[in-house]
C-alpha cells in the first residue's frame, strides 16, 4: 500500500463496477426505506442553498409577510443588483480569477520542476526534499502570516494580488511536487530512453516527452489549485485590505453585518458567493470527485 | 476541499532503493546532479514564504513587539503568559469541539452514508442514483468555507431568521433563540456549520475505498451467517483503514485551523464562547498590535500539528505492520 497517486488519477470511472451489479438482487421494503433515509437526508443538505436562491429573489417586505420558506410572491432583483453594485462585483469576480489563474499555473509549473528533479532526475534525499515540501502544506498559516505581513509590507507588495500570487504559489507547489514527484517516479523508462538516444537535451524532454504525457495529470492540477485558491481566506483577508483588490470570498465576508445590508441583501450576498464555486463544480464534477481521492491511499 | 498528503512510507517504495539512480543517465551534463537545477526556483520560493517566516516566528514567540520600534527579547515571558492564559485554554478547548464537528461526527457519519449508497443504495438502485446523492452530500464542500458559513449564519439570523421562522410556524416558538448570538448556543451553530461542510468528504474518500472491497468476501461471509452490522465492521471497516486514517488527520488538522466561519459568524464571542487559536493569534496580531503574543499562539498551534502528524503516521504505520503479520 504506497501512497502513490499515480493510478488513481487516471484509472478509469469508478462508477463501474456499481453498474456492473445493480439488477442482481431484488428490492425490499427495506431498501426503499434505506432510499428514502438517503433521499432526506441528501435534500436536508441541499435545503440551505435551495433557502438562500429563493430568498435573494424577495423583498425584504416580501420576506417580513410570507418569511423564509415560500416562494418570492413576485421576482425582486434589486437586492441582487445592490450587492453586486456595492461591492463592484465584476471587479472581485476578475481579481479572484487573476490570482486563482495565476496560481495554478505558476504553481504546476514549479511543481513539474521539482517533480522532475525529483521523480525522474532521483536526486540525493529526495524523501527530505518531498517531506519539506509536505510541512508547507500541514502548517497552520497563523505561523507564516505576520512575518509575511511585515517582509511584503518591506518591499511595496502588501495590498497587490502578487502578494497571494507569490505565497499560494508556493503553498500549493509543495503538494503538487508531492504528488507529482510519485507520478514522475512511476514513468515509462524506455520512452525517456528513446528521446535520450535521439539526442534530446533535459531541457527538450521535459518539454516535448514528459510534460505532454503527463497532461492529464497536470490538468487535474490546475483545475484543484484554482479551486483551492479561490476559496482561500486568511491570507487574502490579511493581505488585500483595499476594496479594489478583494477577493470574492473576502468581499462578502467583510461585508456582513454591515447595517445597510437588509436581510435578503444579506441572502443575495451568500447566492453571489456560492455561484462561482457551483459552476466550477458543474464542470468539473468528474474530475472533482475523482481525483479528490488523489490524496488518499491506494 | 482538503486534499490528503500523506507522507511515503520506507520499505514502500523499492524502486528508489534498488534503482538509485537518474532516470535520464547519459543526457545533460553534471550527471544526477545537474538536476538540482530544476530545484532550484522551487527551493528559492520556498526558503522566502516558509522556511524564513516559520523561524521568524518562531523567533517572534521569545520576543515582545508590537511592529513598529525592533522586537525586545524577553525569553520564556509569553510562553509562561499562554500557560497562565485561560483565553487560549478555552481556545484549545474549542478546538476539541471543532474536531469532534469536523472529524468524528463526519467520519462515522460518512462511514455509514457511504456503506449504505455502495452497498445498497448503488447495488438496488443503480450507480446513478448513488453518485447523485453522494454528489448533494458532497455540495457544501465545494463553498469558500467562508461562504459556506454566511449560508447557514443567514438561516441563523436572530430577528426573522429562517430557522426561528420555521419554529414559530411549527408552533416550536418557545426554541426560538439568538443562536449565534448567545454563548450557550454559537459553539454549537459553528459547528453544525462544520458538519455540514465536512461531510461530503470522508463520503467521497470512503465510496472510493469500497470498489476496493472483494464482493466475494461478502457473499461468502454471508454464506457463514454474518449480518450487515458484522460484514460492515469486520470487512468493510477493516478493508478501508487507511482512507479512515487519512480523513482522520487531515480533517483534524483543518479542525484546528479553522478561522474563516469564525471571522464571518462571531469574531470568537460571545465575550470567548467561540474563540479559537486561529482566531486569537490573528486578533493579537492586527487588532491588539502584540506580534509576540500572537506569534506565540501561532507556534503553539504549529507544534500541536507537527505532533499529531506524527503520531498519526507512527500509529498508522504500526497498525498496518499489525495487519501485515495476521
């Protein structure tokens, strides 16, 4: 039982073997109650976001007359169109996209270099090397935040999105080299034999052997540091103080109770937040639920 | 959306022992190691963002500052103070309450649900119906924690909030309550905000594990007249111990991490009710201006971590060789 990473991220759908077996036994009573125990349970679960759409939708004198759970009694979008204006939605939407973006490439790039010294080049105490880089991703950020604070306040970069360009990029390169260096570990010796006796240099097989084979992978990358990213707080909190610069998460967040947002202002300001995130979702189920296993045992 | 990282273990990995070479011997120069050059950006980052700010704050704890004149040396003072603290006791103490909102009750939770859409829900009813649930269950997670927590402090909200509405209209109107807002109750609210994010994780993991269990195995502990509760806890429980190990540690360390749905929801009151380390050394930091202090809680809680790892990972490790020689 290694803790490689490797074949779970591109071994096929793990869906399968469920539908491989699913008209052998006949179904009980029981079972429909089992269903039915999952089904409630799943809409217990579902029933805040479904709560949060219908009332951004009302007015707050809608929502004083017929409360929280009916339908709006005709659509309101001003509350919606508050926040959004309040806070320059499009603004935080294209920030949190900057950094997240930026991230996630910066940060696979690094991660291919690290991985291939490490995987394919095998250098001395690589098992210190990816331990290190492990500790980045355990450790609280509280212990990292004010030393940060003071050195980029230092050189002109406090309140600028590099500044959380630079340290995510750093935080999620030390899990993609962990998880990247098992995956370069495992790669086929003979096609990297075969570009070396072409005569290819390092530098061109990384380029135009491992990075393409290992695509798959790397897409996977960026799709999870993007995400990771974007729902960050503490350091985009701490570090992006002027409205301008503010991530979604965090321009909501500072936001809240806040006198001029009425109630179903408030409600509007949460569905604001939560879309971004369920449209990523919707795109990237598979590879979400997937490769969310990545990290677990195999 | 914690990812698990879970630290090679020694004998695993024979390739690195017996073939201790480069992968690519005879192109480049410098043989294996040139290939320190490609560490090299990796290393240069990572020295700048955690390797110096770690041993400065580190630095920090031994020091009174309060960001503006040079730091003063003041040895063991803030480490005597946090022992003394009944502040940052009431914190840990929060934290065992976030990890039992966060761990244990989504672990066990998460067992179940996932034993019952892979086993029955997924055999009887087909896969689809299984990934659908297991994809509402999984919902919440996918929210900026941040965000997640303004979603049910919303539903929360004293006057004419969700929850107090359904109350009165179920005629429950005696529960009503400030839930956040009163310090028998913010505790709790929190961490049902964190069950509720957690859950779909330890789901998602376990369903995973089990397309690992043999059906075999369970027809034929069947046969021997073993009921559900038995195959589950002999079979299933024992087949996907080091997925339970692994969502164990990582949802304890983002257990003790928590800051985001605190910051939204309370700012840690009321007066302590629902502080936390995170939260106190991020207020000592920028809101009382005592770097030292809150450098000192950061620490505490770093070591916390780097303890528990470890021991997580020598307890696992010890039980597997347990396994191994059944």
């Amino acid at each position: 039982m290694t803790a490689t990473i490797a074949p779970e991220l591109s071994v096929a759908e793990p869906e399968h073997p469920l539908k491989l077996r699913q008209r052998k036994t006949r179904r009980t009573v029981g079972d429909w109650l089992i269903l039915a125990a999952a089904i409630v349970f799943g809409a217990l679960i579902a029933a805040p976001f479904v709560i949060i759409l219908i009332n951004s939708f009302k007015s707050p004198a809608d929502y004083a007359t017929s409360g929280p759970l009916t339908l709006p009694s005709n659509l309101y979008f001003d509350g919606i169109a508050a926040f959004w204006e309040r806070v320059n939605f499009p603004e935080k939407l294209w920030n949190s996209f900057f950094i997240s973006g930026m991230v996630a490439i910066l940060a696979v790039l690094i991660s291919v270099f690290n991985a291939f010294a490490i995987g394919i080049g095998r250098v001395k105490g690589r098992t210190w090397i990816i331990i290190l880089f492990l500790l980045a991703n355990m450790l609280p950020q509280e212990a990292l935040l004010y030393p940060l604070y003071y050195m980029f306040k230092q050189v002109g970069l406090y309140d600028n999105v590099w500044s959380v360009i630079i340290i995510f990029t750093v935080i999620q390169s030390a899990f993609g080299t962990y998880l990247l260096s098992s995956v370069y570990g495992t790669f086929p010796k003979e096609i990297l034999e075969a570009a070396s006796l072409d005569g290819a240099s390092r530098w061109q097989i990384l380029w135009r052997v491992i990075v393409p084979i290992s695509r798959p992978t790397l897409a996977v990358l960026v799709i999870f540091f993007f995400i990771w990213t974007w729902n960050e707080f503490l350091i985009p909190l701490t570090f992006l103080v002027s409205n301008a610069n503010q991530t979604v998460p965090v321009s909501i967040a500072v936001l809240q109770g806040d006198r001029l947002m009425d109630v179903t202002t408030t409600s509007a300001s949460a569905l604001l937040g939560l879309i971004p995130t369920l449209i990523f979702f919707l795109i990237f189920q598979r590879t979400l639920t997937r490769g969310i296993t990545a990290g677990a045992v195999k | 959306m914690t990812i698990a990282p879970v630290v090679a273990r020694g004998k695993k990995r024979p390739t690195e022992s017996i073939d201790d070479q480069s992968m690519l011997p005879n192109s480049g120069k410098g043989g294996r190691a040139g290939f320190w050059l490609y560490l090299i950006p990796g290393f240069v980052l990572f020295t700048v963002v955690i390797l110096i700010p770690l041993v400065w704050n580190i630095f920090l704890s031994f020091t009174e500052w309060r960001g503006i004149k040079p730091p003063e040396f003041i040895g063991l003072d803030n480490w005597i103070e946090l022992s003394q603290d009944a502040k940052f006791w009431t914190s840990f103490g929060n934290s065992i309450a976030m990890i039992v909102a966060m761990v244990i009750v989504p672990t066990l939770l998460g067992l179940l649900l996932a034993a019952m859409l892979f086993d029955l829900v997924g055999k009887k009813f087909g896969g689809r119906v299984a990934s659908f649930l297991r994809a509402t269950y999984y919902l919440p997670q996918i929210l900026p924690v941040a965000v997640a927590a303004i979603v049910i402090g919303w539903i929360l909200r004293p006057e004419n909030g969700a929850l107090n509405t359904v109350l009165e209209a179920v005629g429950l109107g005696d529960l009503q309550h400030n839930w956040l807002g009163s310090p028998d109750t913010a505790l709790l609210s929190i961490m049902f905000v964190m069950v509720w994010v957690q859950l779909g994780y330890p789901v998602v993991i376990f369903m995973a594990a089990l397309q690992r269990v043999d059906p075999e195995l369970y027809e034929a502990a069947e046969l021997d007249g073993a009921n559900w509760l038995q195959r589950f806890r002999w079979i299933t429980v024992s087949i996907i111990r080091p997925e339970i190990f692994v969502v164990t540690l990582t949802c304890t360390i983002a257990a003790l991490k928590v800051f985001g749905p605190i910051y939204t929801l309370t700012r840690g009151g009321p007066g302590t009710s629902t502080i936390v380390p995170s939260y106190y050394s991020y207020s000592e930091f920028f809101q009382n201006q005592q770097v030292g202090y809150g450098a000192t809680i950061a620490t505490a809680l770093t070591v916390v971590i780097v303890v528990l790892t470890i021991v997580f990972i020598k307890a696992q490790n010890r039980a597997e060789r347990a396994e191994g020689n059944r």
